[in-house]
C-alpha cells in the first residue's frame, strides 16, 4: 500500500540531503536514507512502528540508516572513525526557518527511554557537523555549532503510548493544554545547552508536530 506523505522543500532540508548524498559512497543510495516519519518509526525489529497515523505524515531523513554507510566509507578511506559506526537519530527534518528537529523513536517505557537517548543526542549533533564541516559547507552563517545547535536544534524522544499509560498523562497533557512540551529532569540539563529544546511525545503528540510542521 503506498503512503502519501509531505515532502519537505525548503532550502534548508534540501542542503542537508545535499550533504548526506555527497557523502554516500554510491550517491544512489540517498534513496534508503529518505523516507517518510513512519517507516523512521520502526523498531529495531522492524516489525512494530511507533507513529501510524497516515493522515499526517512527512518526509525525513533517517540519519541512522546513513551510518551505514558512513562505516563502510570510513574503512575503504581506511581513515579516522574506519571501525567506528556512530549511533545516531532515526530521523532528522528541518523546517523553512532552519530550525532542526532530531527525533529518536523508543518502542518502549519512557525510563528505559530517557536512559538509552543522550548517547544519540551528543552523536548526531557530532555527525552533522563533521558531514558539514567535511564538505567545507555551513550550517548557517553561525560558526559556533554549539550556539547553533541552542538556537536552532530541538531533540524529540517519541515513545509508545501503548507502553507508557502510567506516563501518558503527564507526557500529553501539556500540548493539548498549551502546545508546551514534556520534558523529563533527566533532559532538562541539556535545554538551552546542547539544545534549542528537548521534550517527549508519544505518536499523538507527534501527530501534533507533523500537523503543524512549517515547509
């Protein structure tokens, strides 16, 4: 069955693509790193997606498929990182006004979640950054990447539901309420650090984001 999606055509996002495909060992391989934010949803089986709703739906890049090839290329350079696979987010989209949203899926319970998530957090932005900096491209006119990243990057840890109805309350309530976002103690130490924001959904939060999402 095909799924309709949004695709994201800003300059932005369109130079980021630019800078993953020409970072590929075979160009053509960009094709498995774009994909729509329900396949990116995917557990690590691959059998369950965390966000399903085909209403909304929009396209991303999905960082960590391109790790794959960052290792492969790394060992046929036989260069720095050669044995190195960085773990990275499941998806990355950025909107008209270069605002960047990395957006980890968790099929599981928020506690286990907020454990396994700031290793992601520290690689991705790394990723991006060596990537940019490789090309001798710019993420924008900023040259400090870490007042680029307070400024513009926001973190998105999406659980299940489903998995999480003790927290879901406290998880949803404040979008629905205000459009403010949850954001575990834990994660709090990095808002306004590494990050622009850093906050939890569940799928029906993230229905809300894509909704509103600005191309």
């Amino acid at each position: 069955m095909v799924i309709l999606m949004k695709k994201i055509t800003n300059e932005y996002f369109k130079k980021f693509c630019d800078v993953i495909e020409r970072s590929l060992t075979d160009s053509s391989k960009i094709k498995d790193c774009l994909t729509d934010i329900i396949n990116a949803s995917k557990d690590d089986s691959g059998d369950e997606e965390v966000y399903k709703d085909k209403e909304y739906n929009i396209e991303v890049l999905k960082l960590d498929e391109y790790t794959k090839d960052f290792k492969e290329k790394r060992k046929l350079e036989n260069t720095d990182f050669s044995n190195h696979q960085p773990p990275a987010v499941d998806a990355v989209c950025v909107n008209k006004n270069n605002e960047w949203f990395l957006i980890e899926f968790k099929n599981q319970k928020l506690k286990e979640a907020i454990k396994d998530t700031p290793k992601k957090m520290h690689s991705s932005i790394w990723l991006i950054a060596y990537l940019y900096s490789k090309l001798s491209e710019n993420l924008s006119d900023e040259k400090d990447l870490l007042k680029f990243a307070r400024e513009n990057i926001t973190f998105i840890t999406v659980v299940s539901s489903e998995k999480n109805e003790d927290d879901e309350e406290a998880i949803g309530v404040k979008w629905e309420k205000d459009g403010s976002f949850y954001t575990p103690l834990k994660f709090k130490k990095y808002k306004g650090y590494y990050f622009k924001d850093i906050y939890v959904l569940t799928e029906k939060g993230l229905r809300f984001f894509v909704k509103s999402f600005e191309d």
